[in-house]
C-alpha cells in the first residue's frame, strides 16, 4: 500500500514541469491520467521491414535515426529535414518533414522511433513525406504493443506513456465501482486490472478485454446518470389533468374532418394517462415528416385547458411558430375563437408571441399569457429563455425536437412549484441507442403510419458533373409541376448578400447538422455555396421566367417572412427559392417539387426533412438533389443513400454513422468536458440496453447511491459533479 488513489493530485508524482504539460490534456488528478486511454497501438510483430516497402503502401516500421539535414524550402518559408532512417536489418529509406525547423530536435542521429506514413517516391527514391513519429525510449524496446496517446503540443506520447506506467506502478488497486453482481454476470475484468491493460497490454486480447470493461464504465455512469434524472423528475409535483367528459377535448373531436390514424390514437392514449398523473409527462412522440403530430399534440393541448390550465408550444423558428398558430386555429375552427363574439362556450383562444410583433400586439400577447387569456401560447424557443409569465402554464410541447438540447429541457423544468407536463415531437427518427441515452429521460413513443392518402416521392440525384445537361430538365420539369397547378420549392445553402452568413438562419436556435458551406471531406476546395439572393433574381430571368418567384430566408424581417409564407400557402407564388429555413414543419400540400440546389453541402437528416415538405397532398411529389460532387465521392453516397429510401429510420442510422458521434454525446454534458472516451453509440448497443437495465435496478434500489459510492462517482466522471450533486443531494 502506498496510500495513492485516483483523486490524488498528479503533480508530486510527476514533477512540476511534467505535471503543467498534462495540464494542457486537462489531466490534474491520478484519476484522470489512467482514464486518458491509448488512442491506438503499433503492434511489434506487425511491423514492415524497409526491404519490403512498396508504394502507395501505408507503412508502420521502426528504424534510427542516420542522418538528418536541414535545408531552405525552394519555394516557400520554412525548412525541411531531409532524414535517412535505417532498420535492424540493415535497410534504408529517405524521410522528408516539412517543418523541419521545429523536429531537428528530436528526430537526430542516433534516435529510434516508430515511423508511420505513405510511401512515395521522390528522384526516382522511395521515400516517407512527413511521416507521423513517436520517439522510443529503453522500456519500449522490449513490449510488444506501444501505447499511442492523444498528445498536445506540449507533451508527447511517449512522456505521457512513461508517466502513465508511473502512476500505475504507484496506484493501489482501485475499488471497483462496478457491483460485483454486474462484474460476475457479464464477466468483466476488475478496473484494477482493465487500466493495466489498456496502458500496457501484452497481447490483442488484453486490449480487447481491457476496452470492453471500461466501455462498461462509461455505459453505467451515462445510465445512471439518466436514471438518477428521471428519478429526479418523476418525484416533483405537477398538476393532474384528466380527460373531462364533455369538454372542449372531446368537442374537437367531434368535428374533427379526419379519423385518427391508429398510431394517433395510441400514441394520445399514452399522453393522455400521462396529463392525468401528479408528476410531471416527460414524453417523446417521434414520427417521420407528415406523420401527423400537430394534431396530437394539439389534442393533449386541450386536455390541459380542459383541465383549467394552459399550454404552450415551441417551435424552432418564427416562420414555423407562425405556421403552427395558423394551422391550430385552423384545426381549432370555432373552438379557437375564445373570448369572440359569438364563440363557442367551452372556445379557448391562441396566442402567438414571437419576437417580431411590434410592442403594442406583443403587450397584450404578454398580457393574455399573463391572466390566462389565452389558453394555448406558441412561440419559439426563445419563450423559455425570456421568462414570459404564465398565470397557469400545465404543459409545454416542443415541436422538432432536434434543435432542442437536454439543457433547454432543464430550463423549462426548473420552473414553479408545479413542473408543467412536457412533450417533445420529433421528426428525426431516433436510433435506438441514441434514444437510450440523449434521450433517456424521456419516454418514447412513435407513430409510424402516415395518415391515410399521402402520395410517394420519387428522389434523383442530379449529377452535373457527369450531366451537366440534365440543369435545364430540373427547371422544365419545375415549369410542368407548376403547369399542372402545384407548386416548387428551390433550396439553396446559404442566404447571400453582404455579410459571410454560411447559411445560417437568424432564428435558427442552434444547427446541429454538418456544418453547411464547409470544406467538403472529399478534399476539393470549393466554390462558396449558392446563396438564395443570387439564384432567384437569375431564375426569374432565366430558367423560370414567367413564374411567380418568392424568396424566404431567416434574414428577412419577421412580417416579410410571414406574408411570403402565407402567399406561398395561398398558391400567389409558384415557387418559393428558400434557405433550410422551410426544413422543418412547413405544410403546403400543393407543394409537389423539391429542388435542392449544391445538395451535397446539408446533412442526411437535414434533406430527409427538406423533402417532407412535398408529397404532403394527393399529388405525387419530386426531389432533385442536384450537386456538382464527382461520382464515388461520400458526398454523393450519401445523396445516393437518400435517394435510395424514404424510410427515416435507415437514414437516422447512416446519419449517426457519418456524424461525429461525440457531437451526439456531448448533448448530454452541459457544455462539459466529456468523460465519455470509449463508449460508440454504434458500436455498444448491446451494453448501453444492460447497463440501463441495471443502472434502472440500482437506482430505484438504492435512490441516493449510497451503498454505492463508487457508482456515484462514477456518475460524476460521466456528468460532471455539479450534475450529479444535483441528483444525489436532494434524496
Ligand atoms: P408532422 O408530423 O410532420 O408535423 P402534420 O401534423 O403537419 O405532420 O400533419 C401533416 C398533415 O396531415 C396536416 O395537414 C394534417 O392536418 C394532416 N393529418 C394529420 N392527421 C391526419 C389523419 N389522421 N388523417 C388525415 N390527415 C391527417
Ligand atoms: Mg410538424
């Protein structure tokens, strides 16, 4: 025993110098530097020998270090070092380093390290241009897996390997936080043991085995964590709202034009018993683009004004508030005209408060939120951040939900003594794994059926590079839509105009698509997107002339926004060239032409949703992705992969596939660090489904972790101990 442990501080053990230099790894503790995982290893008896390279090949070998030379770049600023390297055997090969200036220091005769790049060649000599290196050091000689760290600037893999073994040497055995329960079931090896081996592994298997615990480590701390937070909800009062017999609910029912889907009605049911407990709904309803969720939500809307309270709906941008408040009121009819002359008795009466209203309307929307005036009140997002004042709010729906993070949620939770009810829609199909974690503290439900006479949508992708001819026939084909009475959207990327906008929307709370305008990873650099301002003034005398045009981006001023909007509803404009501002819940069912302009600049879901705006009526609907992206680019994979189906959930597990998933994860921490290293939402469903599982057992079993300490911090290591002081001290 030497009395060291993980919340030791690094610094005594490593010395001061070494201890700031991990410092720029966030690495403080002795915790923290056994948790900073090899991001891979060189396997020794993998290694190539320089005999036998060829070119083009991706080649791993160890050699010194025989000469190395500074020379002036011909022509550029900054120096190479030319480098001649040889292995055991007695071969050589030419290394070039561009930044020579700054690794003559290390790479010097004598030296010997694991060398790693492309072989080229170079006057007719093979050669390794700027090869990735790591020095060897004496006790690297005899392993047969070298450790591979992230490292920073400051401090190199090899000086983190060596402090880790250190550390490790010093480290009594950890207490494994893990139940033995859960250890033995799943046959786990001790954490003591696992971190050894991560660090210093003998064999594959040791990585392997040391990877798939520690995997385990992170599943837990996320699960309980999500545990711990729908504990934490499930505990505070909110105000029951049963069904009333004979009420404004079952009126709307009554006149309502359609019949509910069965997914509809099931789905209602659900929310419906939730409204009806004393602890808040926290509820997911998530249905592809058209699956019909404005009426659900509306209807679990009246329940709660039925139950005397109010009710709220958020919606991610302005346009898409505006069109939430008019659709509600047309579903509403009568039953929406409350407080009208000659309203119906049990009438309640919408509300939309956005930012854009001029003071005068937007004081009196204030105001009738305030007295309970209005029994339902739509807005953004932005109504939750701008404290608007509720006489009574008892549910809160948040429509497309992936704009909307776990803080957001947080912020609407903590207010009042009451917690209101809260439901979120999504149209973005959720993988399952991403459901059980990002999502975890909600309860999902889906409705999978579109509603009954929806028409299909035919996808191509139009490849200019290959058919640049095929330009003309996408506009033709805009002219026969709009010839048979429907109507075009044109997406562009980006806005226009003066200021570098990367077509980003003003009142787009937060994108959480690839970044639009970016270098594509196809490595071609790129003309700058098309932009909206520049493509339809050169439609309308050109390719479209003839056409009623209208342009709608978020830099628009609200009322213009609005009144293009509504013209576009009313069939006065037959195309409508729009930023992604119409991506999400625009409804027109005359709508039948999708045309989106440098596709291969929006994300997989992004163009999923794009498309749902057609096909919404009795016609059939068209989408041409049109992009000057090569064949056999990933680029044009993933437009390929659009065009090839219409099921959203396929196209949700190929989009969680392309994303960083560190993106996906990291909604989880409050702008944190992420503790989360190992754990793939693609790669570990399986654990991430046990570990809920025992991470709900543990939980109800023991609400505060106390028999668990390790667990509690492990939740912490996860979260952050903000959070989980959040969780933990109010049991
Ligand atoms: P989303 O799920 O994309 O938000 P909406 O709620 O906007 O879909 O519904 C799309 C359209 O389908 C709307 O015009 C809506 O009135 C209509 N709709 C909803 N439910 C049904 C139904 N059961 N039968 C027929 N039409 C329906
Ligand atoms: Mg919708």
């Amino acid at each position: 025993m030497t009395g060291i442990d993980m919340s030791n501080a690094i610094e005594p053990l490593v010395g001061k110098r070494t201890a700031q230099a991990l410092e720029s790894l966030d690495i403080t503790t002795v915790g923290a530097l056994v948790r900073h995982y090899p991001r891979r290893y060189v396997d020794r008896g993998k290694l190539t020998d320089i005999a036998g390279l060829e070119i083009g090949e991706q080649a791993t070998l160890v050699a010194q270090v025989e000469k190395s030379v500074l020379r002036d770049m011909r022509s550029r600023r900054g120096k190479l070092l030319n480098v001649v390297i040889r292995d055991e055997k007695g071969a050589t090969i030419d290394c070039t380093f561009f930044n020579g200036h700054k690794v003559q220091h290390i790479i010097k005769p004598g030296v010997r390290a694991v060398f790693s790049g492309k072989v080229g060649v170079f006057n007719n000599k093979l050669q390794l241009t700027h090869p990735q290196f790591e020095p060897l050091d004496e006790a690297d000689e005899i392993r047969p897996f070298l450790s591979v760290y992230p490292a920073t600037g400051k401090i190199t893999s090899q000086q983190v390997a060596r402090c880790v073994r250190q550390v490790l040497d010093l480290l009594d055995d950890p207490t494994d936080p893990l139940p033995e329960l859960v250890r033995g079931r799943e046959m786990l090896a001790d954490l003591a043991r696992a971190l050894r081996r991560i660090h210093v592994p003998e064999s594959e298997a040791d990585i392997h085995a040391a990877r798939h615990r520690l995997v385990w480590d992170e599943a837990m701390g996320v699960q309980l964590a999500l545990a711990l937070r729908r504990q934490a909800t499930a505990q505070r009062p909110a105000a029951a709202c049963p069904p009333k017999a004979g009420g404004l609910l079952d009126a709307f029912d009554a006149q309502l034009p359609f019949a509910l889907t069965a997914g509809q009605h099931a789905v209602g049911a659900e929310i419906s018993a939730d409204l009806a407990r004393e602890h808040p709904m926290n509820r997911l309803v998530q249905g592809d683009v058209g699956a019909g969720k404005t009426v659900v939500a509306l209807r679990a809307m009246l329940q709660v004004v039925d139950g005397g309270r109010q009710a709220a709906l958020l919606a991610p941008t302005e346009v898409l508030a505006a069109q939430h408040a008019r659709s509600l009121r047309a579903l509403l009819g009568p039953l929406g005209k409350g407080g009208e002359l000659g309203a119906s008795e049990q009438a309640t009466s919408i509300t939309l408060l956005t930012g854009s209203l001029g003071a005068k309307a937007r004081r009196q929307a204030l105001l009738d939120a305030q007295s309970g005036a209005a029994g339902i009140v739509v807005g953004t997002h932005a109504l939750i951040q701008e404290h608007v004042g509720f006489a009574d709010l008892g549910l809160v729906v948040v429509d497309e939900q992936h704009r909307f993070g776990v803080e957001q949620r947080d912020a609407l939770r903590s207010r009042g003594e009451l917690a209101p009810h809260m439901l979120v829609m999504t149209a973005t199909p959720i993988p399952r794994t991403v459901a059980m974690t990002v999502y975890g503290d909600l309860e999902v439900s889906a409705l999978r059926e579109l509603p009954r006479g929806r028409s299909p949508i035919s996808t191509t992708v139009v490849p200019l590079a290959e058919k640049p001819s095929w330009f003309d026939r996408v506009w033709r084909r805009a002219h026969e839509e709009v010839a048979a009475g429907h109507q075009v959207y044109v997406v562009c990327p980006r806005v226009g105009g003066t200021e570098n906008d990367a077509g980003a929307d003003a009142d787009l709370v937060d994108t959480d698509d690839p970044d639009i305008g970016a270098d594509s990873d196809d490595g071609q650099a790129k003309r700058p997107p098309l932009a909206v301002l520049d493509v339809a003034p050169k439609l309308a005398d050109g390719a479209l002339h003839g056409l009623r045009i209208g342009v709608l981006h978020g830099k628009l001023p609200p009322d213009e926004k609005d009144a293009v909007m509504r013209a576009f509803e009313r069939a006065e404009l037959d195309v409508l060239v729009a930023t992604t501002v119409i991506e999400v819940g625009v409804d027109v069912p005359n709508a039948t032409g999708m045309i989106i302009l440098d596709a291969d600049r929006f994300g997989l879901s992004q163009l999923h949703q794009l498309r749902g705006r057609v096909g919404r009526g009795q016609a059939a609907g068209v989408c041409l992705l049109v992009t000057e992206m090569p064949a056999a680019t990933s680029a044009r994979e993933r437009l390929d992969a659009v065009a090839g189906t219409t099921d959203g959930f396929e196209l949700a597990r190929l989009d969680l596939e392309l994303r960083r998933e560190g993106d996906v994860l990291g909604a989880l921490q409050s702008g944190r660090r992420s503790g989360l290293r190992l754990l793939s939402l693609l790669r570990h469903e399986e654990i991430i489904s046990k570990a809920q599982v025992y991470a709900s057992h543990i939980v109800a079993d023991d609400p505060g972790l106390r028999r668990h300490p390790g667990l509690a911090a492990l939740v912490g290591e996860t979260v952050g101990d903000e959070e989980r002081a959040a969780y933990l001290d109010k049991v």
